[in-house]
C-alpha cells in the first residue's frame, strides 16, 4: 500500500489563474494542472506561461503537483513538455499513453521528470504492464471518458463496460508498486452517486479518484480514506499479533479473524497513510 495518499485528484484549469488560486486551499491530495482537454486551442500557450508563473507562487502545501500536457502529436505537446519540465511540479501527466516508447519521446523533452499516464486508449490498456514497468512511471490515471468514446460503450451505474480495463490497469499498477487513480464521476452534483463509484474504486484496490468539481473533494477524500474504526482495527491487528509473537504463536486472533504478518503490513501501512493525511491537512 502507498504512505502518500492520493484520495481525492482534482483537476484545475492550467489557464485559470483564481481556479488555481481557489485550488491552493482545497483540502485535495492532489492537483492535476490541465493544459490539454481544460484549455481551448488559442489559450494553450498562453496556458504554459500563466500556469508556469502560478507554479513559482508556491502556496499548494503537501499538495501533490502534476501538470496534464498536450500529446506529442498536437501542435502544443512538444512546447508543453519542455516547459513543464521547468515548472514546480512532482511530475508531468501525459495523455493517452500507448506504449512505453511513446514515454521515452516524451522523456526526451522534459529532462526525465517523473511522469505519469493517461490510460484511456484500447490499445494503451492492452499495454498496460509494459508502461506500468517504465522506470521513470509513479502513475496511472484512469480516463475513463476518453475510453468510454473509444469502446464506444454506454454508462451504467454498475461500469460493466469499464471494469476489464479497470481491473487490468489496476492489476499492472500494483504489480510494479505505481499509484492508480480512478476517472471521474461527470455527474458533480449527484453526490451519492459519486460516493457509489468512489466506493466501488475502493473495493478494487484503487488509490483515489480524479475530480473534476470541489463539490466532490469531500465525498472522495472520505471515502478513500481509512475510517476510525479501520485505524481502530490496524491499530489492534498490531498489537494482538505483537504480543502472539512474544509469546512464541505465529498468527493472532482479532474480531473473530485470523491475523497474520501480511494483514499486519497492511495496518501499518493503513497508519501510515493516516498520518501523511494529516500532515496534507495541516498544510
């Protein structure tokens, strides 16, 4: 499991000086500063020096930073790589990732800043594990509006359509240790379906869920979040298993359930993520 969260991923304009400003004190685990579907064509250079420019302020806190850049193949995609890889950022979002070669172009062009991929394409998730394997990756984000264009699939409640490329990107994430987060919900005001879907990412394994409203941070960050009676549970999982080792016995018992090292990793991790959701918290 991750320590840095990643619960709620919100996206903001790259071009919107007061949303960027707005988004200084959301309480968000991270940012994805847009200049690719958020910016209309004759605003995209303008984009790169306004968002470079907001950048330098400084003031996001703990807040994890990344910057969404145009596709190598636009007009803007080679400008904007360049410029984010000067930009104070943790890394460099690209969309629609195919291959992990096309990762390599990209890498040419931002100095090799950590990047991470838009995973929105048939094809790219049918290449999953390898991008997930590029050494200079931390991440996947689900674009799961793109892709729903692309499998030319309807949106239902359940996701039936979405859930194998879900679960299969989701898979190559975790076999090399990357973070994933969920797409969107399009919905910002329906809020329990947004809770729906939050919970449904969760019980898959995903890390957090991208954002496209503030309304939505709330509900993302609770339900991605540990619960106080998850922290209550870790917290006795250790020191059940604690004393059962002191005492020569390789498992314990709690509530009824055997607890072995492996769930006793995943308390401390559990813990652990807590505390650095606090540390965002306090700023």
């Amino acid at each position: 499991m991750l320590t840095r969260p990643f619960r709620s991923v919100l996206y903001i304009p790259g071009s919107k000086p007061r949303a960027i400003e707005k988004a200084r004190g959301l309480p968000v685990d991270a940012i994805i500063f847009d200049l690719e579907d958020a910016v209309s064509p004759e605003e995209k250079a303008a984009a790169r020096d306004t968002l470079a420019d907001e950048l330098a302020k400084g003031g996001f806190g703990s807040r994890f930073k990344l910057v969404r850049i145009n596709g190598l193949e636009t007009e803007w995609g080679a400008d904007d790589a360049r410029a984010a890889a000067t930009m104070q950022t943790d890394a460099v979002l690209v969309p629609k990732v195919e291959s992990a070669s096309y990762l390599s172009e990209v890498a040419a062009l931002t100095d090799e800043a950590r990047l991470w991929a838009m995973m929105e394409t048939p094809r790219g998730i049918l290449h999953a594990a390898s991008i997930a394997a590029y050494p200079l990756l931390d991440g996947f984000v689900m674009g799961t509006n793109d892709l729903a264009k692309e499998l030319r699939s309807r949106t239902t409640p359940d996701r039936l359509a979405m859930l194998p490329a879900l679960g299969h990107c989701l898979l190559a994430a975790r076999a090399e240790g990357i973070a994933i987060v969920d797409g969107v919900y399009n919905a910002f005001k329906d809020d329990e379906g947004l809770a729906a879907e939050c919970r449904q990412g969760r019980d898959m394994g995903f890390d957090g869920k991208t954002l496209i409203h503030p309304a939505q941070v709330a509900i993302a960050n609770a339900e991605f979040g540990p619960s106080e009676a998850d922290l209550d549970l870790a917290r006795r999982q250790i020191e059940a298993y604690e004393a059962a080792k002191a005492g020569g016995q390789g498992v314990a018992v709690v509530d009824g359930r055997i607890v072995e090292n492996l769930h006793v990793d995943t308390a401390r991790s559990l813990l652990a993520q807590a505390e650095a959701i606090e540390a965002i918290a306090k700023g």
